[in-house]
C-alpha cells in the first residue's frame, strides 16, 4: 500500500485541513522496506506542511486577539452614544489620535459615528447601523479566534499522529533489518554502509 499523501479527496476538519494518516499495523502500510524511505520522507513532508499551518494559524490568532478588545471598545463607545439622551448635556472627553496622543473634545448629541475601516479609510454611519456592524465584526473575529484554537489543537494532534507513524515504521524498518541478518540475509545498502 502506498503512503497516503494530503489530497483533495482525504478527509479534512471543517475548514479542510487533512487528517494524518494513522498507522496501526506497519506491514499494512508499507509493503516493503524499499517503500520505508519514500514513507518516511512522505510522513516528514506532511509534518512540514502542519507546522507551516501552525505557525500562520497561531499568527491569524494572535492577530484576532489584538483585534477583539479594539473592537469591544468601540462597540462600547458607540452603544454608549446611542444610549445618550437628546436633551444632555455635551460631555468632555480624550479621544485617542495616537497610540500616545490624545485630544480634547466635547462630544454632544450625535445621529451619527466614524469608523476607520482600514487602509486608511473612514466613514461616517448613522449609530444604528455602527452598532450593527461593530457587533457583526466582533461575533465573526470571536468565531474566526475559536476556530484557530481548535485548528491548533488538530494541527497539533495530526503531527504527533505523523511523528508516531514516523517512528513505527522506523522501528518497523530496524526490526526487519535485524531479522535480515539473523536470517543471513544482507541487504546492498547495510553492505555498503558496512564497507563505507
């Protein structure tokens, strides 16, 4: 049998990461010892390619971390707004320019907010639909955070599956090498190996 590679058509977690192949029986798995190099080398590529979604994973995450506290603070901010009476009085305030320059401002009644969307872009939108959209921001940066936990915690599983399935046909590998000389049988490359 040859050794399953992440395809189209192997089975995945709910955002398409593959699962590792799991080896129980090696002899099931690899048909002989000349399949274990290939094997060994297809399972060392695969952890390459978990831990290369790992580190982006764990990158996308930490960027959503950072996001989901600014995010909670406007929607704060502008439901306080929307919360304000018409007839009150105009409050003092700092609003933040910087990461360290703040300015004063009087705010009053307001129908209207504006968000930096990115890019350097604003916009203005009535309180209402800021709310609306603030708090569909937040649920989907919440949503897109646990959904990199559990990706992690499947990465994380799917390499140890691979590095375990590494060392049973290692182990499987060693195991008929010795039966081979016990036998006296030789193998070219332990031949070589024992000359070189």
């Amino acid at each position: 049998m040859a050794p399953a590679k992440m395809g189209k058509d192997a089975p995945t977690n709910p955002r398409g990461i593959p699962f590792a192949p799991f080896v129980d029986k090696v002899e099931e798995y690899v048909t002989s010892r000349a399949d274990v190099e290939s094997t060994l080398k297809s399972f060392q590529e695969m952890i390459s390619k978990y831990q290369f979604m790992e580190v982006n994973t764990q990158r996308r995450a930490a960027g959503l971390t950072d996001k989901i506290p600014d995010i909670q603070k406007t929607l704060d901010t502008v439901q306080f707004l929307k919360s304000r009476k018409p007839d009150a009085e105009p409050i003092e305030t700092l609003f933040e320019l910087n990461d360290t320059l703040y300015a004063k401002a009087e705010v009053g009644k307001t129908e209207e907010v504006y968000l930096w969307l990115g890019a350097n872009v604003m916009l203005a939108y009535p309180i209402p639909e800021a709310e609306t959209l603030l708090s569909d921001k937040l649920e989907a940066a919440k949503s897109g955070l646990e959904h990199c936990e559990e990706d992690l915690n499947f990465l994380r599983e799917q390499i140890t599956t691979l590095e375990v399935a590494t060392a049973r046909v290692y182990n499987w590998d060693v195991g008929m090498r010795r039966k081979e000389k016990a036998e006296g049988k030789t193998d070219p490359e332990d031949a070589d190996e024992a000359n070189g």
